[in-house]
C-alpha cells in the first residue's frame, strides 16, 4: 500500500533510515543522542574519500571541497527556518564539536563588551553547557542573577524575570526545552522582557531541536544552539546568530583572520569538513519525510511523539509510587522527554533492569544538577529518564512498560 501523503506518521519509513534500528535493542535514551541517518554516514565516508584536502587552494580537489563546504553550510543554516520566517544567512552560523563547546566560545567572544558590574540572567533548569561559561565570567566582575524553577509548577515561568532584569541587564540566558522535564520555555514573553531594558537572549536549543521546527527570525533571539547529534547527525553541533548578535562577537580566530564572518570568529582552526558535508542529510531528511507525508515534517514528527509520550505517561500516572518530574499530561508544551522517581526503587537499580530487557534508557542528573536539587533531588541519585524519538513505535512502548513493570 502506498502510504505517502498520510496524516500517520510512516513509521517503517522513517526506521529504514537508520542503520541502528536494525536491531533487537530499543533505543530510548535520544535525548542523549539519537541514531544517526544512513545518509550522514554515507557522505561522511565520501567526503573522506573524495575531498580530504585543506580549503582555499587554487588546485582541483581544494576548489570541490571548497564548493562541498558552501553548499553544507547553507543546507545547515535551513534548520534554522523549517518552521517558517527569513532564512538565517549561511555566514551567520558558526559549527562546533558541541553545543557545551560553542556556548563557551561565545562567552568568551562577548567577554569584550562586558564590563564588571553588567547583569547577566542565567536560570537553573539549564544544562550546564548554557551555566557555566557565564558563570565563569563573575572573574571580571560581572554578576550573575538566578531564573529559578517554581518547585510547584516544575516550570520556568517569564513574569519571574521581571524582578530580576535592571538597566544593566546584558544578557538572558535560558534553555527552549528541559532536558530532565520536557517542558517547552515561551520564548516569546522572555525575549520581549529581556528586550525592555536592551539585553539579548541565548537559548539552548538541544532539547528542543529533534522534535519541533525551529524559526530564529520569528523568535527574536539573538544565539541558538543545538547538537546535531541528537536530531539525527554526527556529533556537531551549530549556533545561529542574529545580524546584531553576530555584529557583537569578538574574533577567536587567528589575529589576520579578520572577516566579518561569525561564522570565521567562532570558528578557531577550521570547523570539521567531513562531519559538515556529512550533517547537511539532515535536512535533505527532514524535505524527504515532508514530502512522504505531504506536510511539514515536524508537524507529523510531533504528532507521533504525542502519542508516545501520552501513553508513558498515562501508565506511569497508574503507579501510586511513582512521581513524575514534570508535566504529568501530554501537551503541546511538553516533548516527549519523561522522567521520574520510584519510593521503591533507585533510578540506578530501575535502569539497570530495564536494560535486561534490551531497552536503552538511563539515569542521572542530565548535566542539569541544579535543577535536580531545585526540585528537592538527590544530585548523585538523580531521575530515571525515557527520551523519545520519532522512530520510536507503539510496540517499543509496550515492550517499555512491561519491563517497568518488572523494575518497580
């Protein structure tokens, strides 16, 4: 049966894209790291192959690479407009090994138009990747102020901010999505806050990324990061600047390597050609699955996690010694990221049987220690967490919930 151009999501279509499927084992710990797409797989093996030549040479194979690159950085820079707005300028995208990597890098290329007394806002549902490279600048004097999780709603919530932005207010700081709750932020009411009293926003948008359409332009923030190797690449990752971002970043490139590029000033060295060619199946995959579908790939990719998500959490709501961290409900502001405590159980000794069945989940902190301890946590026990992706299939949850079962 020809099922393109449905409304369900063709899971058997999406799963013959990734090699790593092919096994007896459920991946279900995405949000550390999703499977890769053969595709990115294939053109990081060519692009070794065929072009394992430094850039900006006059000879043949240097000019292809060269071409390779352009045209990787451009398909890359689409990611962040899938879900409508102006198209971010290829030039206004800079790559790095990590998310974690590159936030640090643009601390230390704003660390110049700092200076000691400036505010900077950091909240403590973060990863620690968006805490502390700002957090190292109070060295020069600046001061940091806490956004802090409400302990009742286990959310951010934007009205917080109002008591904390002043006139020295530089920068605002936050993640899009939790990595440990799966709560989605309101850009919106924090970029127009932060705006009010002239400061700028930096989002992580790790968390976020894999499971909804970016759209930079439309959000008015000015740095947003995600990993590529959690929305189906290699392990890369990108940050989009706006065109005033960009303008305020000092250069980290070598002295004479003076282009207006932020692309070039946040880009010490080289950024990593293969990983690039090899990253751009990305978005070739995301226009393929559209077109399978004959709608926007993160509008059928959404719908599917919603039902994954909603059944997990409609079974663990059953279990009077379970408690969730987070939302207990599925909803447009929740991905499908889920994680909790048992009064029975240590998340160590739950995974650990769960793995006996030959499904990948984990636990921990998730890089985000102080929001574990916001909320009353041990740090070194942390939660058990199941982070979905949209490959993941109705028999993978079953499978899921009866080896709960058995570790409760």
């Amino acid at each position: 049966m020809n099922r393109a151009h449905t409304a369900t999501l063709d899971v058997d279509w999406v799963r013959g894209h990734f090699p790593a499927l092919d096994s007896d084992w459920a991946l279900m710990d995405n949000a550390g790291g999703a499977a890769t797409l053969a595709a990115v797989a294939d053109r990081t093996a060519e692009y070794l192959r065929r072009w394992p030549v430094q850039l900006g040479a006059s000879y043949g194979p240097s000019a292809a690479a060269g071409e390779r690159q352009a045209e990787a950085r451009a398909a890359l820079a689409g990611l962040f407009s899938l879900g409508g707005g102006a198209a971010l300028p290829p030039e206004q995208v800079a790559m790095g090994a990590s998310t974690t990597s590159l936030l640090s890098r643009l601390a230390r290329s704003l660390q110049p138009t700092l200076a000691p007394g400036d505010e900077i806002i950091v909240s403590d549902a973060d990863h620690e990747a968006n805490i502390g490279p700002w957090l190292r600048l109070q060295q020069q004097g600046l001061v940091i102020r806490w956004w802090r999780v409400r302990p009742d709603t286990m959310r951010l919530h934007a009205e917080d901010l109002d008591h904390l932005l002043t006139e020295r207010t530089r920068l605002v700081c936050c993640t899009h999505a939790s990595n440990l709750l799966g709560s989605v932020v309101d850009l919106g009411p924090v970029v127009a806050r932060a705006r009010a009293v002239g400061a700028r926003c930096c989002i992580d948008g790790v968390a976020y990324a894999p499971h909804r359409a970016l759209t930079l332009a439309e959000w008015g923030v000015d740095w947003y990061a995600f990993s590529l190797y959690k929305v189906f690449g290699p392990h890369c990752a990108l940050l989009g600047c706006s065109a005033e971002g960009a303008a305020l970043l000092a250069n980290l490139n070598h002295e004479w390597m003076t282009a207006p590029s932020p692309a070039t000033r946040l880009e010490p060295g080289a950024w990593p050609y293969e990983l690039a060619w090899g990253a751009a199946a990305v978005p070739a995959y995301l226009d393929a699955l559209a077109a399978q579908h004959g709608r926007p790939a993160f509008e059928v990719i959404s719908a599917h996690e919603h039902a994954l998500v909603g059944r997990v959490l409609e079974w663990l709501a059953t279990r009077p010694e379970v408690r969730i961290i987070g939302a207990a409900e599925a909803g447009p502001e929740r991905l499908p990221t889920v994680s909790f405590v048992s009064s029975r159980r240590a998340p160590e000794a739950i995974v650990h049987r769960v793995d006996e069945a030959r499904i990948g989940i984990r636990h921990g902190h998730f890089y985000a220690p102080r929001l574990v301890e916001a909320l009353g946590l041990e740090r070194n026990t942390g939660v058990v967490r199941i982070s979905l992706a949209h490959y993941n299939t109705p028999a993978e949850i079953e499978r899921l919930l009866a080896a709960l079962e058995a570790a409760l």
